[in-house]
C-alpha cells in the first residue's frame, strides 16, 4: 500500500506512552501518535511502525491541549533526536517525575520521597553522533528522520552547547567529495573543557592526500584540538594539538569518542554535589566505586580527600584514568556482570557508589545485599533497573532516604536518577 493510500483519522489522544507519545484508540486498536498531546483532537495518518505496533502520523492538531508550546528548534517533528519540546515546563517536568514514580510503583516501593527533578536544560550536551550519507543523490548531514532511516541536513540544535553547530555547515561540505565512495559515514563530536575533539569513522579505504589535507585545514579553521578518521578498526589522527581532556575533582582526564563520558559537564557537577551532600561533612571515608568509568565520580570523591576504589571493565577508561597522579585512588579492571564483587570485598568500604549501564547490577546488587556495606549512593540512568535492585536491597534491610531525577538528556524520554540507601 503506498502512503498515498494510508487510511487518515480524526482521533482524540487518550494518554501518553512512556516514551511521551500520544496514543489514539482506532477501531479497538492502539495507535502511537507521536508529538500528541493527551486531549488533543487530531488527524492522523496510519502508518507502521512494526509489524505489530501501528504508529499514526500526526498530520492537523484541531484542539491543541493547553499544554502544549511552540518547540524550539526548527527541525522538530522531523529531526528523530528529541520527542518533547512541545510539553509544556509542567508537563515536562510532572512526566520526567513520572517515569521514576511508574517504575518504583511497578515494585511496589515507596514513591513519596522522590523529588521534583533537577532539569540541566537546553544548550549543554557535550557530545553528538552524526551521520553523513548520500540519499536521493544529495548529501545529508544530521540525524535520521524521525521514526524513518532517511537522514536530513541539520542546520541547528538547540541541544548541543553552542561550540559545536558551527562545525555542521562547514565538515558536511568537506564530507560531501568522500560520499562518492563511502556510503555512510559517523561523525563524533566531543566537547572537551580544552576544545572539540572530532572523529569520522565508517570508512572502508583510507583518505587520499587532498582528502586528508581537506580535514586538517577545516580542523585548523575551525579550532578543533584533536581531528582523526577510522578506516575499519584502525584510526589515523590527522590533526593534533593537544589531548582533549575533562576535569573531574582535581584531575583532568583524557577523553576519547567511544568511552562514556556523562552528557552535560553540568551533570558532572550535580552528582558531584550529590555525594558531598552525603559524604561531605564525614572523615576521610573509604569508597567502593562501581563502574567507575573514566573517574566521573572517584575524582569527585578523593578531591575530598576520601579513598576510593573504582571498578570498571572498559581497559581504555581505566588507562586514562591511571595517568591521573592521584595516591587516593586505586582502580581495578574487572567484569562486574561475569565477576560482581562478593559480600565479603565490601567489608572494607565504609560507602559504595554505583552508577552502572542501563541493564543495572542484578547480580552485583545481591552480593551487596549480603555485605555489611550500610551506606549505598546509586546513580542510575535506567529507572526500571534502578527500582529493580533497589527492591532487592530494601527487602535486605536498606532504606531509600532520597532520591532525586536528574534530567541530562533534555526533550528525550531519558531520566537519570540519584538515590541515597542506609541501613
Ligand atoms: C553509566 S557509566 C558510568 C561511568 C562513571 N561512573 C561516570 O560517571 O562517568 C557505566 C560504566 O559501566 C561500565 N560497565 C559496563 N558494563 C560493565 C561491566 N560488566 N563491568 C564493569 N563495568 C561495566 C561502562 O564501561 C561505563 O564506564
């Protein structure tokens, strides 16, 4: 069936998936709306998403919810990198809020602790992951369109701090010549607190001279500290001038494109804050740090003098991390999924900290459920995983004495989470 032919529908929107959309009920059958609000009278028209789930185009808005705003960036509704500029500050506030309370309330904990979230805002991600590729004969440089494969040329985004789109106009130009033999191509981009480091990869041959020559001059016009391209597996950095790095506590710390690095510096900060509030006051402290990534947390926590032991699993995080000069810190490369710290290596902690990948720490929880660690601080960017082992924990004699939604990927259905647990 083309998209000519697609059925239309006037529908009213009856609530909000966990991912912000609007949902419409058609003939019995449900149907994702997205950029709908609840109570809004729309047209629509079907489309599918998958095989199973029907998704509707929203194409006219007859009565808009009082909630609703104008969005911000031109490109919304088109670009499938945010979902929510349309919510209103309440709305958008009340729903990040939500997708704490839905998953605590799924495990049957406690809810009415959990704070109004802390939101970083617009103009702040340090980081971005663009595509370059020829469609319909023309290059485009951006995102994808949302829910479509087809990309489109991003001029601008409100996301993003404000040193990187000026980098968008000038790399799509010198990318386009290369698109004659690649069919795709990434662009990472990182805003380190010393520059913009920038790799291109998903090539298939190496770059001729012109090519690279291309790349340095736009690196060099362009301020960029660090410019390198991947062939394969294998990268060749064509522009250097000095290791882009970020501070964390006392120390800064070398970052690359792959290796995690929290979205905004803000959020640095506000975790930082988070485990001063409770540990600031204390005597130097012993601290486990699990997944420990590149020091994010560690740092924070020995600038106030406190030892840590950070765990983690990625090699190149803990490289950086162990030329940082700093004797409170001691690190470990370890699989904590395969190999979880056992109830007895937390014996000599008087804190642990946590802030694992989405999936959480099911296993490694269990272990810390049967130590003797009494104070925990988990940072989550996973709410169902978090409320998951934290069910584990308070049915082993921990209590959940704060918790706090911390919102670093604005417009999107992410949330963060900081919680503080004591026996
Ligand atoms: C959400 S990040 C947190 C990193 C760090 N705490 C920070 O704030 O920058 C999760 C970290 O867990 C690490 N990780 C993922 N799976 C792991 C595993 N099985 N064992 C140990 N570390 C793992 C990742 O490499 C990543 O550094």
């Amino acid at each position: 069936m083309s998209q000519e032919e697609n059925p239309k529908h006037s529908v009213i929107i009856e609530f909000l998936t966990k991912r912000g959309e609007g949902v419409a009920c058609v003939e019995g059958r449900e149907l994702i709306v997205p950029f709908a609000l609840s109570g809004e009278r729309v047209t629509i028209e079907e489309r599918f998403k998958t095989r199973k789930i029907k998704w509707g185009k929203l194409l006219e808005i007859h009565e808009s919810s009082p909630d609703r705003i104008p969005a911000v960036c031109e490109h919304f509704g088109t670009c499938g990198g945010c979902l929510l500029q349309h919510f209103s500050a309440t709305l958008y506030k009340d729903y990040k809020k939500n997708l704490i309370l839905e998953a605590l309330r799924v495990q049957g904990l406690d809810t009415s602790l959990i704070q109004n979230p802390i939101i970083v805002g617009a103009g702040q991600r340090r980081r971005i992951d663009f595509m370059a590729r020829k469609w319909d004969g023309e290059v485009k440089m951006g995102f994808h369109e949302a829910e479509s494969k087809k990309p489109f040329n991003v001029q601008s985004c409100p996301l993003v701090h404000p040193d990187i789109p000026p980098l968008f106009e000038p790399l799509r130009q010198v990318v386009t010549p290369f698109l004659e033999q690649e069919r795709l191509i990434h662009f990472f981009i990182t805003r380190a607190q010393n520059g913009l480091d920038v790799l291109l990869a998903g090539f298939k041959e190496p770059l001729n001279t012109d090519q690279e020559q291309s790349l340095i001059d736009l690196a060099k016009a362009h301020g960029i500290i660090r410019l390198a391209y991947k062939v394969k597996k294998r990268e060749t950095v064509l522009h250097f001038m000095e290791t882009p790095t970020v501070r964390f506590g006392n120390h800064d710390v070398e970052v690359t494109a792959f290796g995690f690095l929290q979205a905004t510096e803000a959020s640095d900060k506000i975790f930082a804050d988070f485990l001063e509030k409770h540990l600031g006051d204390s005597e130097p402290l012993n601290i486990i740090d699990l997944f420990c990534g590149r020091g994010t947390l560690s740092l924070a926590l020995t600038k106030r003098g406190h030892r840590v032991k950070g765990i983690e699993c990625d090699g190149q995080a803990l490289k950086a991390l162990q030329k940082v000069p700093e004797p409170l810190l001691e690190i470990e490369e370890r699989n904590l999924f395969e190999s979880p710290l056992l109830a007895e290596e937390f014996d000599s902690a008087d804190v642990v900290v946590m802030n694992p990948p989405r999936a959480g720490a099911d296993i490694q929880t269990q272990e810390l459920a049967k130590s003797s660690c009494k104070k925990l601080i988990y940072i989550s960017c996973n709410p169902e995983s978090f409320a998951r082992d934290c069910h584990h924990l308070l049915e082993n004699g921990f209590q959940l004495r704060e918790i706090i939604p911390v919102d670093q990927f604005m417009w999107t259905p992410h949330i963060e989470v900081m919680a503080y647990l004591e026996r």
